[in-house]
C-alpha cells in the first residue's frame, strides 16, 4: 500500500484527539481535488475547501498563519479552539451569500477541521 499523504500519517500518529487514523486519512483524501480559497476574518487568515454539493468543508489557518504560529517569537505552536474554526466558517459562508448553520465538526489532522452545515 502507498500512502497519498505521509505527512498526516506521521501527524495523525503523534497527535490524541485526531478523527481516528483511517478516518481522517480517507476524509483528507476526500478532499484533494477540490479547490481551495483563501479567507480572512478578524481571527485570521483561513484556507477552506468546501464540498457544496455534500454539505461539509474542511477548514485550516493559512500557511503563513501555520508557520508564523509554529515558528514564530515563541517557538510554541498554541492550538486554536474549535470556536474559532467553526466562527470563520459561519463567516465564509455568509460572505458566499449563503445562508447556513454548522450542524457538526470534528478535528482531523491539528490544525485541520472538517465541518458539516445545513443551508436554507
């Protein structure tokens, strides 16, 4: 078996908490071919790759954001609540003039979120 993302592979086995190895290496996968887009919001800068027809998108701090955090004056890399996450996709949402409320989010691979939304 050759594996599409070792990177998550190696994160996701240093990391409690994530979605269950298999479960956010597939739905990682799930996501390679869709488009990514850049979003700010007063909390940051976001990269999102959203899945209309499903309801669900994955969300992350931008690279920049990533790297500034982890490498930064401090050198310590302070996880983001889930508040923050789910507030820029409330927010990217409504700004794509769509009327939505997440319904449900799980961590992945820290600092990468999968949320589920209903629209009307």
């Amino acid at each position: 078996m050759r594996l599409k993302h070792p990177i998550v592979v190696a994160a996701c086995l240093g990391l409690a908490g994530c979605a269950g190895f298999d479960e956010a290496v597939e739905i990682t996968d799930e996501y390679a071919e869709t488009a990514v887009v850049e979003y700010e919001n007063a909390g940051g800068s976001w990269r999102i790759a959203d899945k209309p027809t499903e309801n669900r998108l994955k969300i992350g701090p931008s690279l920049a954001r990533s790297f500034s955090a982890a490498f930064g004056n401090t050198v310590t890399f302070v996880e983001l609540p889930r508040q923050e996450y789910q507030t820029a996709v409330e927010g990217w949402l409504a700004s794509a003039g769509r009327t939505c409320m997440v319904t449900d989010g799980q961590l992945l691979v820290s600092p990468q979120w999968e949320f589920r939304y209903s629209c009307r």
